[in-house]
C-alpha cells in the first residue's frame, strides 16, 4: 500500500506549522515554499483541515495559518482522516466477490489486523513526535522549536539510558515467544534461543566468552552475589556504588578500604606498598569499579587487577558505567569477575549480568532450578534479556561515537565556566568517561539545581541522590575527600548516543539564568 499524496501532504504541511508554532499564523506560500509542495493543492487541503478543526486561519497581511491545538494533541490519524486518506490496507470485504462479511477470504483477517495496527500506530504518533528530532524526524530541523513546546533535555544517561528502538522491538518480540527456556519442546527451544543469541551479544560488547556470562536481575544483584561469598577479606573503595559497599558493610570478614587520590583514584604506591603486603587469612577479594557513577572517573583496573593476583586476590569490577562507553576486553583485563547492567546502555531495567571467568566457582545466590548452567535459579526473563542483546549490539556499533559524544561534554564544560567561573568541575584532568560531568556550584545545594533545571525542562542528577530520592552529601565526594559543601553542591550530567548539540544548548541557556553571574547576584 501507498499514501497518496494528500495524506502525506496535508502531514507535511501540518508539521511545518508545529515546527514553527512561534512564528505565528503563516502563509501558505511559504509551507509551501519551506516544503517543495504545490501551493494550489496545499490551498485545497487546508480547507477540510480548517473544518476539522485542526488549523485555523488568520486574514490580512500578516494572515495565513496556525494549528488549532497544540502539536502534541494533533494525531497523524486525525489529519489523514481529515483529509480522507484511506489508511486501510485493503478493501478486499467490499470489493473483492470472493470476501464478505458472511464469507470471509482466506487472508481478509491479516488485512484487517495489519490496518488495525497501522490506525494504532498513526493514532499513537502525534505532529510533536514528528519534529522533535526523534526517530520520526528527518534531522533536527525543527528540535529548537520542539524544545520551546515542551520538549524535555534528558541528560541523565548514567541514571538510565534511553530504551533504544532495537531493544524495544527485542523485547516485544520476545513477549509472544510463549516456551519455558528450561522446556525441552519447539517454543521452550525457541526461548533458549533468544538466550543464547542475546547472550552471544552480550559477550561481543565486552570481549567475554558466552559461556562466562550469567544474567541477572540487575548489576545490584551481580554485585551483591560476588561480594557475599565467604571471603575472609574484601578490599574496596569509599567511592564504589552502594550496591557493592551495603553488601561489604553486612559481612564479616574484614574489610579494607584502599587507598585514593584526589580523583579517587586508587593509589597504586600505597597500595602496593602498604596494603598488599598484609597476609589474608584465606581466600579474599579486591572489589574496584571501573568507572564511577558520579563523576565518571575510570580505576586503571589492569593494573590494580594485576598486582592483587600476585597476591592471590580475586579482583571484580562494577563496570556498569563503563561498558558501552569505553572499550572493554575481559579477556585481558584481568579480572576475574565484571558486573554489567542492560539500563545503562539503552536495554530495559531489571536485567543485568555478572560475568564469571570459566573456571571460578561462586556459591549461589539464588538457588532453585539448574538455570544459568546452575549457578543461578530462576526462570529466565526471556523479554528483558532479548532487549539486552539487541542494546548491547547497538552499543558496540556506537562506541565509535564516543568521540562526539565527549566532543559535546567539553562543550558543555567550557560553556558552564564561561558563565559561571566559580564553577567547579570535579576530576577535571583524571582520566574519565567522555559522557559525565560532576559540577558544583558553592553556595547551591545540589537538590537546588536540579530541581530549577528540571523546571526549565532539563533531567539531571544530584550526584548524591539516592533510590528514595532523597539528597544528602554525596559518599563517592566525600570518600575523595572535598569538602561537605560540595560533596552535598555537586550534580551530575551525562550525556548518551541520543544527546544533541540542541540539548546541550538547552542546557546552557538553562545554566546562564540560574548560575549566571546575574542570576548569583539576584
Ligand atoms: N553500579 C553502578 C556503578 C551503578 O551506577 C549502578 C546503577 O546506578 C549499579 C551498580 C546498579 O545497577 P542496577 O540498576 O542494574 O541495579
């Protein structure tokens, strides 16, 4: 089936007035000129819009067109049917002699159920989706004027990625996949599948074996599952996430807490020198994440992870920021065991993965049925994982993105000191993701910040806001030893593949009202 030209004309018409909403009413010489559409039969077609209520007219010199209503209440459906596009898939019950209602054809119900989703789908799909320079828009075209619509900035990927389009479509596909992955018949073979292959991808992204990667319910749980087991000693940082330090604080073994620098970086001399030199009373484990979740600052984990194993050490990562960001090779990074978690990269929440090297043991967490080659029980979910797979494919096609992805955090960081110079920047110089910066304005609290830059539409983080919501001074700073004022000033904004030179605007001019020097002095 083909649009015909008046349905996708009267679309295109309507988007241009959305996407510029703020210039007024607007004459149609010029949609038509912005559009390459005949301006003869734009005429035509702004009648039925007009009568359906859609647009409406403004005479004069000045005269032209406007929409009626806002462009997130104007559906693609509404003005196909307004211009009586026929956006069925085929008439075959009306025209065909072999298909009535009586006697249906022998495809009429995949022709009914084809147009039925294609009337969902047009419905569900508003002219603000159109040109907010999102997936149905051609380019940024008209993302400014989408901003001033309401269009939210969301920069706050280190909390969550954006759902990416392919693991969306994975995870529905994978819903009407009815078997038990355990169940040895067609469909339970059909959800192992799914399994294996998401599995398979998960393992490309970070250089891993299949065989090594157990899914879980979330990096919490990966994180919580190699930490309780029965070591006599874990050495860790005050900068790691909770999901890590809660666990260490309810064992009994003995816990040391390595040594950092300024950056929180862990200080390699005294580590070597005073830490790994104390005797372990029996089988212990050096817990350091890759990169931190607060201020993006990356551990040289090779090199910490060799020097524990001379010492017979267990080393695990947290790299839940890192993977998707930086490139990961498990194989030769020398850990034993790497926590990863599907939300941070664009798949679904709830599902992450530990990733245990082929010949360690680990006592299980969740015991049950033999899933996972019996080191974690629990029926699979097969949805959530088919979403991993698909995001953790399209996150190593978008590595090579990180480039521009830091190119825009520099520009954000030049811009937020020209405005504000007592800004500062945490771990400015350490080596850190491209994508996260940590930012404290003394004299504001955290919880200030990110509740004016949310009104001003913009989503970021106080670096210390924790599950609940609640905002106190941030350990991971405190732990790097700044002081309580900017432990408890500093937020947190991270940029994903999606961020755009638009949002980073959006920021800036955000920033300038509420920590420019004007706004400081008001
Ligand atoms: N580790 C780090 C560094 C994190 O940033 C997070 C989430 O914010 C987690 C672990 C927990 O991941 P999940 O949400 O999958 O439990």
């Amino acid at each position: 089936m083909e649009l015909t030209t008046k349905g996708r004309y009267a679309v295109m018409a309507m988007a241009d007035l959305a996407g510029h909403a703020d210039e007024g009413a607007i004459a149609l010489s010029v949609v038509a000129e912005r559009q390459s559409l005949p301006l003869a039969y734009l005429e035509q077609l702004f009648v039925p819009l007009r009568r359906a209520g859609l647009v409406e007219s403004a005479r004069g010199r000045t005269g032209g067109y406007r929409l009626a209503k806002p462009a997130g209440e104007i559906s693609i459906a509404v003005v196909m049917e307004a211009v009586e596009e026929d956006t069925r898939f085929t008439r075959c019950s009306h025209n065909d002699p072999r298909c009535s209602a009586a006697t249906p054809c022998v495809t009429h119900w995949l022709w009914t159920a084809l147009s039925e989703s294609m009337g969902e789908f047009l419905s569900s799909v508003n002219l603000a989706d159109v040109i907010a320079g999102g997936r149905y828009s051609s380019a940024p075209l008209f993302a400014a004027a989408a901003r001033t619509m309401g269009k939210r900035t969301y920069l706050d990927y280190n909390a969550t990625a954006p759902l990416r389009p392919e693991a969306k479509a994975a995870v529905m596909r994978a819903l009407d996949v009815t078997g038990n992955p355990s169940s040895v018949h067609a469909e339970g073979r059909r959800a192992r599948s799914v399994i294996e292959s998401a599995r398979e991808s998960v393992a490309r992204l970070i250089g891993a074996k299949p065989s090594e990667i157990v899914f879980t319910s979330s990096a919490t749980e990966a994180n919580n599952w190699i930490v309780s087991q029965p070591w006599a000693t874990i050495l860790t940082s005050g900068t790691e996430h909770d999901s890590v330090l809660a666990p260490v604080r309810a064992v009994s073994g003995d816990i040391i807490m390595l040594p950092l620098d300024a950056h929180g970086i862990v200080d390699l001399k005294e580590f070597a020198e005073r830490v790994l030199p104390r005797e372990f009373a029996g089988p212990s484990l050096l817990a350091l994440q890759l990169a931190n979740n607060e201020t993006g600052i990356v551990q040289p984990i090779a090199e910490i992870a060799e020097l524990a194993r001379s010492r017979g050490l267990s080393v695990h990562t947290d790299a839940v920021q890192a993977v998707g960001r930086v490139a990961i090779d498990f194989a030769t990074l020398g850990v034993d065991t790497l926590a990863l978690s599907a939300h941070k990269l664009g798949g679904p929440k709830g599902v992450g993965a530990l990733v245990i090297r082929d010949h360690i043991h680990l006592v299980p967490l969740l015991r049950g049925g033999g899933q996972e080659r019996r080191r974690r029980a629990g029926t699979e979910n097969v949805a959530a994982i088919a979403g991993f797979g698909a995001a953790a494919e399209a996150a190593l096609r978008d590595l090579q993105g990180a480039a521009a992805i830091q190119a825009l955090r520099d520009e954000v960081e030049a811009g937020v000191k020209r405005i504000s110079p007592d800004a500062v920047i945490i771990g400015e110089g350490a080596a850190r993701l491209g994508n996260t910066i940590a930012l404290a304005l003394p004299g504001k609290l955290a919880e200030t910040l990110v509740i004016r830059l949310d009104l001003a539409g913009i989503a970021v983080s106080a670096g210390s806001a924790c599950s609940s919501g609640k905002v106190g001074a941030s350990h991971v700073l405190e732990a790097m030893g700044l002081s309580h004022e900017i432990a408890a000033g500093t937020i947190r904004i991270s940029l994903g593949p999606t961020t755009t030179k638009e949002d980073i605007a959006a920021f800036l001019a955000a920033w300038t009202t509420i920590a420019g020097a004007s706004a400081l002095a008001a």
